[in-house]
C-alpha cells in the first residue's frame, strides 16, 4: 500500500502557505532593514570613501542572505505544516536497524 505524495488536507496547505507567504513579507521588511542598518554603518565609518560597489554588494549580500535563510527555515514549517512530512514513505521500514539508536550491553 503506497501513500500518496500529495497530503490530503487542503485546508492545512493552504493555511501553511499563506503563513509562509506572511513569513516572507516580514522577513523581506526585517531584510530591508537589516541592509539599511549595514549601509548606515557602513557610511559612519568610511564615510566618502564608500563606493557604489560596496553599497550594492552590501545590499545584496545582507538582504539575499536574510532573505535566503529566511525562505529556507520557512520551507521547513511548511513541508512540516501542509502535510507533506506525514507522507514520506521510508524505504528502509523496519528491515535495517537505526545505527544512531544502538544499545550496550
């Protein structure tokens, strides 16, 4: 008997989405306010001598790596919210023993 890969609950999906989607929003603004605090910093301390190309690799590296972390923790909670985690098949069943869960003697 095979699960299928789809969850069942359409419900639970679509509430796990539209948190991801909150999730993301509120991310993009902490995002953006992450690259302005870096920016800032940036022109206390080198003042003039901050270039266009260090205010875009700055901008870029702060924002796409919250943004980045940010998506993939998300994509977590939803997997795990919509369902998707419950159908997982484990082709290994109770055939192999768990080599993480031995026991001494």
């Amino acid at each position: 008997m095979s699960k299928s890969p789809h969850p069942k609950n359409g419900t639970a999906s679509q509430r796990a989405w539209a948190r991801y989607r909150r999730l993301m929003i509120g991310m993009s603004i902490i995002s953006a306010v992450a690259v302005i605090a870096a920016l800032s910093w940036l022109s206390w301390e080198m003042g003039d001598s901050l270039t266009i190309h260090m205010i875009i690799a700055t901008a870029a590296g702060v924002g796409l790596s919250v943004l980045l972390g940010a998506a993939l923790m998300g994509l977590v909670f939803l997997s795990s919210g919509s369902g998707h985690d419950d159908s997982v098949i484990d082709p290994l069943g109770d055939d192999h023993p768990n080599p993480h869960n031995h026991k001494e003697n």
